[in-house]
C-alpha cells in the first residue's frame, strides 16, 4: 500500500513542474520582419571575401554580416544556406536610424 501511494505521490508531484507546450501567436497587418535591436554604434565595415563554389539548387548565398552579441559586434562569415520555402530572398541585416535590423528570409 506503501508503495502503490510514493508511486501516485511521485507522479502527481511530477506533473506540478510540466509545463504546458501551447503557442497562439496572432498577427495584423502581414509580417514586418525581426524587431530591431537598439545599439549605440553602427557596425564595423564589412570584410568582403568570394563565394564558395555554387553548392546546388535549392541553396543560396548569404554575404557575412555583422551582428550585436552583447556591447560588441561579431563577424558572422557568408555561407550557403538552403532557401526555408520555394521564392524565398534573404534579406540582409543592416543599420538604420540608430537600431539594427537583423537578417531574415522573405517572399
């Protein structure tokens, strides 16, 4: 009887830390990308290099860019990257208006 209660007791007491793992996200007016980032200082120049060869279809392009991580700024070097969905552009990140706008995949 011992048992069968630390069993339920246990179970029971389990179930007090799971967290629910539901998400309702709503949306008006269409997708206006990432929120930009308010940073002090615009980023570095950009450190320009070539492209690997072509990889295959499906894939495209990212140019390295700049990205804030904290009080600094870190270089994140260009690579292939397959495209999320069919028509999909990358748009660059860039700096505007005193904030940062990161990087994203757009129609």
């Amino acid at each position: 009887m011992k048992a069968k209660l630390l069993a339920l007791v246990l179970l029971a007491g389990g179930s007090l830390f799971a967290a629910p793992r539901v998400f309702v996200g709503v949306g008006i007016g269409g997708y206006a990308g990432p929120a930009p980032v308010a940073v002090y200082a615009p980023p570095p120049p950009p450190v320009y290099g070539y492209a690997p060869t072509y990889v295959r279809p499906g894939y495209t392009w990212v140019s390295g860019y700049w990205y804030p991580a904290g009080p600094r700024y870190v270089w994140r070097g260009g690579y292939w990257a397959r495209r999320p969905f069919i028509g999909a552009r990358w748009v660059a990140p860039r700096w505007y208006g005193h904030h940062y706008y990161w990087g994203h995949w757009r129609r």
